[in-house]
C-alpha cells in the first residue's frame, strides 16, 4: 500500500518539485498539496493523508503553527523543509516540539549534489514516517514541559526494576547518548528528568547539521535543570555536565593531565554520520573500559551498533530504547538484534531510571 502524502508549501515551484520526487517512488502517492498552513488544515480534514510534508515560513499560517494544530486535531507524520541557518534552527526545533517528527534541508543541494542521492533519501523519509503510522502519531502533551534550572527537580517514585538497575550499573563513570530521528524531542525527555545535582558527565551525539547543535544545545540548556552546552575541543568532562558532539564534526575522548577531556576533530571523507555515535562511542570505551553506561535511542540506520561491541566487549552497558516509543526503531534495533543491549527501555522511563542512580 503507498504512502498516501500532503505536500504543504507557499512556493508552487517547490511544491511541484516535491510532489514530482515523491511521485517517481512507487510506494508513495500524493494526494494533495496546500499554499499554506490553513489550507492544510482543511485539506488533512478532508483527505486524511498518511504523511504531510510542511514548510516553515508561510503566509496566512506559518508551519508552525500548523504542525501544532494539525497534531492536536489529526495526528499524521509531518516531515518538516527547514533552512540550515541559525533562525532555520530555532524555527525547526520550534516544529519538532510542536510535533513534527523529521525535518531535512529545504536546499536540497545541502543533502546532495547528485539529484538520484536527492530523491532516495527524501523518498526513504517520507516512506518510513509513513510506515511508523498511527505509533509514530503523537500529541505535544504527550511530552510533558521540563524543569527549569531551580536547583530543585521532583523526585520520581524508585521501584524495584529500578533500584536492581542502580545497583547494577554502580560502577558506571560517564553516560553517552546517541540518537537520531526523533531524536530531539527524545534527548529533551531524557534529560529534562535528570536533577542538577546529576553526578555523572553525558556526551551526546544527535545526528544534526552544524548550524542546529548550538542551537539545540542552547535549548536543553533552558529546559534541563542540568548544564547542557555544544562541546568544544578541550572542554572537560564534568559531573552534571551534558557536552552535545558539533554538526559536522567527530567527537572524541582522551585523558591528559589527569582530566578527561573531548577532542573535537573534522569528519573525514566518507563518513557516513558527522558527529558519528560509533566513532564517540569507540572513543569512549577506550578511555573508560568497563565503566560507560551506553544509551541508543530513536534513529534511522545502524549507527552507534559497532561502539555499543565495543563498549561492551570492555564491560560497559548498554540500554536501548524500545520500538513502541521510537519515531524510526532503526538504532536501537540494530543494537538489540545484535545482542548488545542490557536493557530495552521505553522513552519516558530512561530519564527516570538514570534520576534513580543517586
């Protein structure tokens, strides 16, 4: 069955251009297109389409909008087409925690410069938001609004699963995330559950491009009781201290002069994912043999299943979230099929359980 898809823009070319890419995949069928976020509105009412792909800036009613009405009405997969810029950023997070579950570069020349490339990883998005279905449909109420940095975050009731994890788990020293598709809205859950006085350094890989990490790391730094900042090379791992890995970038881990310390390099030629999840994840397993606590979340592909052999084959351990809270259960597939996972967890109970370590 074809993924029926709403194309959703105030440009007639882009429109056109869209819904001719996605027209030329066989399992995909576009049933309609809209000008702008009201005529979405009457158009999803009316046609129910599987996927809707939406811009962001728009007369009449802009996408953000639109996405937050659409999610509270009729909730459908929205792929957003944002602009890599600093404003595209903060507008695109703003359409991820309204509820739109994937966004890619409206510039389509920043995802390739081979139209072929182009058209295989629109397709294989809108294909797989369409395959998540009514699972991958959520409300932004489902995400409950975070602590802000009040040095105080309410305790969650500690039961036994979680009290047997604590002690498993003691001789953990740092704790790495990675994530992708998803991945934004997963992070900020995840975090936003952890108290300031968190005693353990986090790295966080987010696939995302350069002009989006500062961006997003400046947010869960406003949403999280704990310190969140994008990593720079040299800076310190520190307790209660989240270092999210730079688009385009590789982020690694050594210890010099007695500190543990990030080394930010540029990605390589050929390198599928810049920040990449296995690459930390390797560093990391290095550094701290035996004493990692490593979290695959939401994402597409299988990023993140070698550096989870690796830590593991060092004694570190390993969670993955569970296929039910997952926008694209590819990651952390890929890592449980593997036989590398500890423990599978949905999303709203890994922020609570790490809480629980102190």
């Amino acid at each position: 069955m074809a993924v029926r898809v709403l194309v959703v823009d105030d440009s007639s070319f882009f429109r056109k251009r869209v819904s001719e890419i996605l027209s030329s995949d066989g399992h995909i069928e576009v049933i309609g297109t809209a000008v702008d976020g009201a005529d979405a509105l009457v158009k999803v009412e009316k046609i129910k389409p599987d996927v809707i792909t939406m811009d962001i800036e728009m007369p009449v009613m802009d996408g953000i909008t639109a996405v937050r009405r659409i999610m509270a009405s009729y909730p459908t997969p929205i792929l957003m087409f944002s602009s890599l810029t600093v404003s595209g950023a903060q507008a695109t997070l703003d359409a991820l925690d309204a509820g739109a579950l994937d966004f890619l570069s409206k510039n389509f020349k920043d995802l390739s410069h081979d139209a072929n490339e182009v058209k295989k990883i629109l397709c294989a998005r809108v294909r797989i938001l369409g395959a998540k279905g009514l699972a991958g449909k959520r409300k932004v109420t489902d995400y409950p609004s975070s602590p802000q940095k009040t040095g105080v975050v309410a305790r969650t009731r500690i039961d036994s699963n979680a009290l047997i994890l604590s002690k498993k788990y003691s001789n953990t020293q740092v704790i790495v995330i990675g994530a992708s598709t998803g991945g934004p809205v997963a992070l900020q859950q995840v975090l936003s559950k952890l108290p300031q006085e968190f005693p353990f350094p986090l790295l966080l890989i987010q696939h995302m491009p350069a002009s989006f990490t500062g961006a997003f790391a400046q947010r869960l730094d406003k949403l999280c009781a704990i310190n969140v900042k994008e990593a720079q090379d040299g800076d310190e791992l520190l307790p209660g201290v989240a270092l999210l890995a730079p688009g385009g970038k590789q982020m690694m881990v050594e210890h010099r002069h007695g500190k543990a310390l990030v080394r930010i390099q540029d990605g390589l030629p050929g390198q599928n994912y810049k920040p990449s999840v296995d690459i930390t994840f390797s560093s990391v397993a290095q550094a701290y043999p035996g004493q990692v606590l490593g979290i695959v979340l939401t994402g597409m592909g299988a990023d993140g299943r070698e550096g989870a052999r690796l830590l593991k084959s060092g004694g570190a351990n390993i969670w993955v979230q569970d296929e039910q809270s997952c926008v694209v259960y590819g990651m952390p597939m890929a890592v449980a099929e593997a036989g590398l996972a500890d423990q599978v967890m949905s999303l709203a109970d890994i922020g609570v359980h790490l809480a629980q370590r102190i």
